[in-house]
C-alpha cells in the first residue's frame, strides 16, 4: 500500500496517465468494432482483449491489486475459479443442443 | 463499543477491517455479474435473430464510459487528496465524483426513454418496421388503441368458487367506454355499471346461481345506448369483428370500428425475408416508393463489400447483411435517384435506431393493417433477449452506480467533522467506498462495448 506522501505523491500522476490510457483504449475499442474482420466472432474477441485489458488496468492501478496483502488475492483466486466455472457453462449446453428452425433465419 | 480496527492494520490479516469486507463484497459481487454475463453469452449464441449490434447510441455510450473512467480517476484522486491532508482537493474531487455519477444517470435515461418511446412491428413476412407512434400537437404520443362502436351488451360470467378471472367489470370495462355506461338489467331495471350497481347484480347473480345449483353465475347487460370502447391491446384479452373480450373475461357485443395501427417508419429490417425486396413493407399500401431507394442502398453496400473483400461470403458478414437490408429512413420521401446512399454511406448504417422521434425529422406515415402484423413491441425486454438482457444487466449497474453515489455523497456531506479530526479514518472510507466505485467503472468497460458495439 502506498502510505508514505511521496509514493502518493509520485502515485498522483500514475493516476492521471491511467485515466488517458483508458480513454484513449475505450476510443480504440469503438474503432476497432467498425472493421471487417474476417468474422464477427473476431470482432468480439478482439473488443473484449481490449475490455480486459482496460479492466486489468482498473484493478491493478486503481484498486491498487499490484500491491495488496495475500489474504486478499486468496479470496480473489477463488473468486476467479467459480467465475471462470461460470462461464464454461454454455459448453455444455453444446452436449444438448436444441435444434429448431427459428422464424428468423438469414436469408440464403 | 467502538468498531475495532478502522484505522490501523489487524496484525493477523495486514489490513484494517472494513478492506477485507469490501473484497469479500466486490468478490460476490463478480459472481452475480459473470452470472449475468454468462446469461448473455446463452442468449447470444442461442439467439434465432441477427443479434442487435450498434444499435444503441454509441455516442451516448461512448460519453457514458468516458464519464466512468473520468469518476475512477477522480476517486483515486480524492483519495490520495485525503491522504496528503489536502482537504480543498478531497472535497473537490468527491464532489466532481458524485456529479459525474448523476451525469452517468441522466444519460442512461435518456437513452431508456428512447427506447421506451421506439417501436418494432413484426409483419407477416418477417419485416420489421421501426419507428414511432403518431404524436398530437402537444407532443404528446397518441397510444395504438382498438376502436369498438355499436356496444349493445355486456354478458359477464362471476364464478362460484373462487377463480383467478372474475366479472369485474368496474375496473376492466367501464374505464374504456365513451360515455355514460348505462346499462339495463335482464330484468329491465336501468343502472349506470359501476363498482357499488355492480356489486348488487353479483349478489343476486350468485344468490341465484346457489339456488340454481350452477358452477357460475352469468349477468346480461343491455345498453341503454349504443356505446364505444377503446382500448390497447394489451389492456384487453382479445377481440373478433363482433366481440370484445376484457381482462375480466366480460364479452361485449358490438362492431369493431378501427384497429389498424399507424406508424412513423424509421428503419426497414428485411434480414428474415426470403426475398427482400418483395417484403410486405414494400406493399402499395405502405412504402412502395421506398423500394428503389431500398434496392440501391442494398446493391450500393453488396458492391462495396465485393470490391474491399472479393472473397469472403456476404452471407456471413453481420455488418453487410445489416448494412444492405436494413434500410433506415430518414425522411418523409424517398430521396432521389442516385442519392440512395449519398455520403451518409457508413454513419447511416451504424446511426441508431431511435434517430429523432418527431423534432426536426420527417418519417413516412403507414397504417398497418392488423391482419399484416403478428408482434408489436416497443424497445422494452418483450421485444426480444437482447434487450432483456441489456435491460438487466443496464439496469443493475444503474442501481450500483446509484449505490455508489449515494456512499461517496455521504462522505462528502456528512464526514466533515471526521475529516478534520480524523482524516486517516475517512480516507479508509474513500478508499473502500472507491474500491466499489471501481468495480462499477471495471463493470461497464466490459458492458459498452458488449452492448453497444459488439
């Protein structure tokens, strides 16, 4: 934690420069999602590389994760398995798919 | 008793006590948020609709992140303020902090009401017409009603036992008549049907069906004059040529007048049609002098597409298929030939799907007749699962970034005395109650671009 004046001091401007960063990725992001990459699944995982990226600095800089005490990214690392647990779940909706023609179907 | 370790670190742990709560917090917080990101994720995959993209207002959206992000640094900062004993600047901060919070909200509700006021109407042949509902002079919107004339009775079942429908008629029928509602009983007494003459024809009705030994009992009622209904859709059950079926399952009898619904078409999305341009929008009825423009602008986007990406499968490309067969309309009549796509070539195939509603934009007026519609919503969760999910997911981080601002706006309204005599304590405070206004921001990052872009 930074505690003494100086480090917070010298922390000031980090958070500063963070700030542009984020702004500056967020109009990276709008941008990126207007070209044509190759699919639209790429699109995606593109924008959201970037999205982590942002966040990652959110948590590092701003909520000060980069230096925190161990208990804390203790609870955090159980945080993150049932998180990621979470979000493999639609695979295994993939063992059990319903097929249906749906109203709304892309024309040839 | 005092609260132990709010200031200085638990030996055990390092920190001070409120830190470990607030990541305990923030930890269930993930897991309610990935719960519903995951949601989103089911949704999107088993979605049979081209999944909305940009069709929010990203320059809205856009302001919003950078509010957000611009509300995460001030909160460090404040902190750090808090820290150095630079108390002007705290306040300062906290106080640019809680604005940009009310900043974040009053976009957001801008950006609702829109949606609130824009309709999506699903014709037969898989078109949908966006746009708005007709306004009065005072801008005001006149509702899509069904127009009854000619009501000459009223038969209301009142079941014996009890039942989730029952006659009520106070509450489910008389609030859409025109006029008095004077009614003459099967015994010839004249009542005007309210709760108290209503509450009286049920006692007998069911003291007779008692008698009777029936399941239900059942009241005519004839009007004295004939009488005229108007309702929305889904104020009532359902409705024939003849007949009007209310809430309360009370059957009137009369002659449908109107139920043709009028809108100011703002966007043509023929994504789900066989063959475009023949969709039913295009009908002479409707918007048939729109058809070339819609032919041109599709070509226009096909020809761009094969000349910038010669080898890719147009059938697979979202953008295209959105670019060329979702036509969005931006006047009362089609522009002239040639100027089908003009320069707004790109802004306009991403502009959102709201535009102006009203002020200062003209749209094509068409009435649709109800036999061509099968679905009509506005842009609430009914309309489909990306604007459910886009209204939970909105709508629960609204009520953190509420959260929030109220916390922050606590400590810089009431934490004055603290401030002065304990600084150290409050700036823990700052810290935990940033440490939640951060995750809020962290939320969002992922939020914007899922939502508006993506």
């Amino acid at each position: 934690m930074a505690d003494n004046v100086e480090e917070i001091q010298k922390s000031i401007k980090k958070y500063l420069w963070i700030g542009l960063i984020l702004m500056v990725f967020t109009a990276i992001t709008v941008w990126l999602s207007t070209v044509e990459l190759p699919t639209h699944g790429l699109n995606i995982l593109v924008g959201m590389i970037v999205a982590t990226f942002k966040a990652g600095l959110v948590a590092l800089i701003f909520m000060h994760l980069n230096h925190e005490r161990p208990i804390i990214y203790k609870v955090l690392a159980f945080t993150a398995v049932f998180a990621i647990v979470l979000f493999v779940l639609f695979y295994f909706s993939k063992q059990d798919p319903l097929v249906f023609e749906g109203f709304y179907s892309i024309p040839e | 008793m005092e609260i132990p370790y709010t200031v200085h670190a638990r030996p055990d742990t390092g920190l001070y006590n409120a830190k470990i709560g607030i990541w305990l917090f923030l930890a269930s917080e993930v897991m309610l948020f990935g719960g519903l990101f995951s949601a989103y994720i089911f949704l999107r995959v088993g979605a049979d609709y081209p999944w909305p993209v940009w069709d929010l207002d990203v320059k809205l959206g856009l302001i919003n992140t950078a509010v957000l992000i611009g509300s995460s640094v001030t909160v460090v900062m404040a902190w750090a303020s808090l820290k150095l004993r630079r108390f002007g600047q705290y306040k300062l901060y906290m106080a640019i902090t809680v604005l940009c919070a009310g900043v974040f909200m009053f976009n957001k509700s801008l950006e609702y009401s829109a949606k609130f006021k824009h309709y999506a109407v699903k014709l037969t042949d898989g078109t949908i017409l966006t746009g708005h509902l007709p306004e009065d002079d005072h801008h005001k919107t006149i509702p899509y009603q069904v127009k009854f004339g000619d009501i000459t009775a009223l038969s209301l079942t009142i079941p014996v036992k009890n039942s989730a429908v029952t006659a009520d008629p106070a509450s489910y029928v008389v609030p859409h008549l025109e006029g008095e509602p004077k009614f003459k009983t099967a015994d010839g007494k004249e009542i005007v049907l309210n709760a108290a003459s209503f509450a009286e024809l049920r006692a007998q009705a069911l003291a007779k069906a008692a008698a009777d030994k029936k399941d239900s009992a059942s009241v005519q009622l004839t009007a004295v004059s004939p009488l005229k209904a108007a309702a929305k859709p889904a104020d009532i059950f359902g409705y024939t040529e003849t007949t009007i079926t209310f809430r309360d399952g009370t059957v009137a009898t009369g002659k449908l007048i109107d139920d043709k619904m009028t809108l100011l078409v703002d966007g043509i999305d023929t994504r789900a049609v066989a063959q475009p341009e023949k969709s039913l929008a295009f009908d002479q009825r409707y918007l048939a002098a729109w058809q070339p423009t819609f032919v041109a602008n599709r070509d226009h986007h096909i020809a761009e597409f094969e000349k910038h990406f010669p080898t890719r499968d147009k059938s697979k490309s979202a953008t295209l298929q959105k670019e060329s067969l979702f036509l969005k309309l931006h006047s009362s009549t089609p522009p002239a030939a040639g100027e089908a796509h003009g320069n707004k070539h790109g802004a306009e195939a991403h502009a959102p799907a709201e535009g102006g509603h009203g002020h200062g934009h003209d749209y094509p007026t068409v009435v649709l007749e109800k036999n061509d519609v099968t679905f009509f919503s506005n842009f609430t969760p009914k309309l489909n699962t990306y604007y459910a999910i886009y209204f939970t997911l909105t709508g629960l981080h609204g009520l953190h970034v509420i959260a929030g601002a109220l916390v922050l706006g606590y400590f810089l309204v009431f934490n004055g005395r603290m401030m002065r005599e304990d600084p150290e304590h409050l700036a823990n405070r700052v810290e935990v109650g940033g440490l939640f206004w951060h995750f809020v921001d962290l939320v969002w990052i992922f939020l914007f671009p899922l939502l508006y872009l993506l």
